[in-house]
C-alpha cells in the first residue's frame, strides 16, 4: 500500500522528521513516497527517497492508503480534501503547534504582525484537524492545549514524540572534537537568540570557557543588533556564524556533531525539533525553566536554568556540562534512542492507520 509523507512548505530543519517517517514506513512493509516541496528534492543528494512534487504525479502511484500531514500549509486543505474524498486515504496530521494564547505570544517577544500570521495559521488547521483521521501532538505541552482547544473538531488524538532516523548510526560519538557552545535552527523571537548573543559577548570578553567556540547556525538573517555585537566579536577568533542560507542534511549533522552544549533555553516552545538533533548527537542542551518539558532530565540529558538573561548562570550551566561531556553526551544519546528514533515509536505511529484510538497522556 502507498503511503504519502507530505510536506508542501520547504523548511530544511524538517527533512529529517520526513524521511525518518519514510524508513519506519517502509520497515513496516508501506511503498512510501515523499510528497514534498520542490526544493528538499536537493537535500536527498543520493536520490534514496521516491519523491513526488505536484498533485498530477500522485495518479502515476496508484491507490495511496494513508497521508500523514507533517507541518501546516494553506496547499494542504485541497490536498487532504483529494487525497481523502477523492483517493480514500486514511489521513495522519502532526500537530506541532496548537495555539497558545496571544498574551503569551506577546510575552514571548512576537509583535502585532508575527501574532497575526500565528492567528491565520490556526485558522487554516481548523478544517486540517477537522479532515484528519488522526491527530499526533508531539509533546505534553501541546496535548494539553490540544484537549482545551481543539478535541471538538477531533476527538482522535494522541502523543507521539518526533521522529528522527539516527544519522548518527555506525558512527563514533567521540570521533572528532566537541568544542561549540551552539545556537542551530531558526532566529525568532521566542528562541531567544538575542540572549543567547549576549551569552556569546559576555563569555568572550571575560575569557571565560577557554579552548571552547561560539556556533550559530541558522538559514535566517542575523538581526541588526546581534549582527553588531557579533561583528565586534570576529576579532577573537572563537566566533563562527553561518547564516542566510538554507545548510544541507550534512551541514547541519556537522554542526550538532562538533556541539558539547545547544541553546534551547527558549521563551517558548511546544516541542523544538532542535533537542532530539542535539541528543542524536550526544550534545546537551541548557534548557530554561519557562518551558520546560518532558524530555529534558536536569543534570542529565542538560541543565535547567531559571533566567535566560543570566550571564552567570548560563556560564555556571555551560561549564558544568563542558566538564562531565562524556557522561552527558552518553546519557543525551540514550535519550534519543528511546525516545525520538523512529524505531523506538514504530508501532504507536502504525497504529494510527487503523480505528481511531484515542489514548490518555502519558504521565
């Protein structure tokens, strides 16, 4: 039975959920099929995966049994009403993100107009959530505000975490040197990237964290203000920014391989996609104690800090992991492979394609 993973916005931080969805398809005995935005066709560089990119090519498949929908687009309301109404396919939609409240967005630091495409967004996951068979929340947090909000559009609902294929596998974790303190993914307001350059200016120019550098890796424009105080910092030499472009599946692994600590202490966040990467890796993150969830263990898996604009604080958090790495790098490991690695939620997510089964959070 075919079976879609679909994705119609390009983001390349998503790459790997869809491809991790593909193999644990395919493992199951599904012909899977990549029915994604033109532009990750370029980030399967050895053409591993079938692909297709526009509704004309999904005849050429053959009868498609299930859809799982991984991330909002306004392209998918005629897509799930084809593929439903039309095909007969079972439909799968991975929530990511229920909305909050626009006092916490504002609280988080997004203004009028950011809020505003927030509010759009979930209006357009109203008939999404409506037209899905079931629905997948990734995290206690967005479970929760899904039960408040939105199981009267859909009462079929449960908790799977996000899937990742191991792109570590058969690799050595200690091959190489893990000598960043690092800030990957997406530059927004409630990642609270400028605070995470006022750690980078702070731990520079008081010498602190010697032998270690400072990583951003990012597709967005550095904002004016970080962009000067990182210009500032250039001189140094423990200052290494890549920004403005979309990185390859391989450019962005590198970046988590050569990371002891990831920011994720953010203002934030239902479920950052950017902690399983760095687990994968054996990278701990400094999480902030506003957001925490259920997949950062406090000393173990990383450190919960109680104030993001902290300097000491985050210096003390940052230095205490830099100084235990390999018992943290070990534990982060662990931590993904039980809970993040598709293998790990293999029958959960195949479940969904029978009966609807709603399920009760985990505690």
């Amino acid at each position: 039975m075919n079976a879609l993973i679909v994705s119609l916005n390009f983001n390349p931080g998503h790459f790997s959920h869809l491809t991790a969805n593909y193999r644990l398809f395919a493992e199951c005995g599904y012909a899977p099929c990549l029915y994604v935005h033109p532009q990750f066709n370029a980030m399967d560089e050895k053409n591993t995966y079938r692909k297709v990119n526009a509704p004309g090519e999904l005849k050429a498949l053959g009868k498609i049994g299930a859809a799982v929908f991984w991330f909002p687009s306004l392209k998918n309301l005629v897509e799930m009403f084809r593929l439903r109404f039309l095909h007969g396919a079972r439909l799968i939609y991975v929530f990511h993100e229920p909305f909050d409240s626009i006092t916490n967005y504002h609280r988080s630091g997004f203004g009028p107009v950011k809020i505003a495409k927030i509010m759009l967004i979930n209006l357009v996951n109203v008939p999404l959530l409506w037209m899905a068979q079931e629905v997948v929340l990734p995290s206690s947090t967005s479970y929760k505000l899904y039960e408040k909000k939105y199981r009267w559009l859909n009462a079929s609902f449960q908790r799977i975490p996000l899937l990742f294929d191991d792109e570590l596998a058969g690799d050595d974790l200690a091959a190489g040197a893990k000598d960043c303190i690092s800030y990957i993914g997406t530059v927004a307001a409630d990642h609270a990237f400028d605070r995470f350059v006022d750690f980078v200016a702070y731990a520079v120019q008081q010498g602190l964290l010697p032998g270690k550098n400072f990583l951003i890796a990012t597709r967005s424009e550095i904002p004016p203000r970080e962009h000067e105080i990182l210009q500032g910092l250039a001189g140094s030499g423990r200052v290494i920014v890549q920004s403005g472009r979309p990185m390859s599946t391989d450019e962005i692994n590198a970046h988590y391989r050569r990371s002891v600590v990831v920011w994720n202490a953010y203002h934030r966040s239902n479920q950052s996609g950017v902690l399983p990467k760095a687990f994968m890796f054996g990278a701990a993150v400094i999480s902030s104690a506003r957001t925490l969830n259920e997949f950062v263990d406090d000393q173990i898996t990383g450190i919960v800090i109680r104030d993001n604009s902290d300097m000491a604080e985050i210096a003390a958090a940052v230095s205490d992991i830099c100084a235990d790495g390999p018992r943290y790098a070990k534990a982060c490991r662990s931590k993904f492979l039980s809970t993040f690695y598709y293998r790990s939620k293999m029958k959960e997510f195949v479940d969904l394609l029978g009966q609807p089964k709603p399920r009760a959070l985990e505690s």
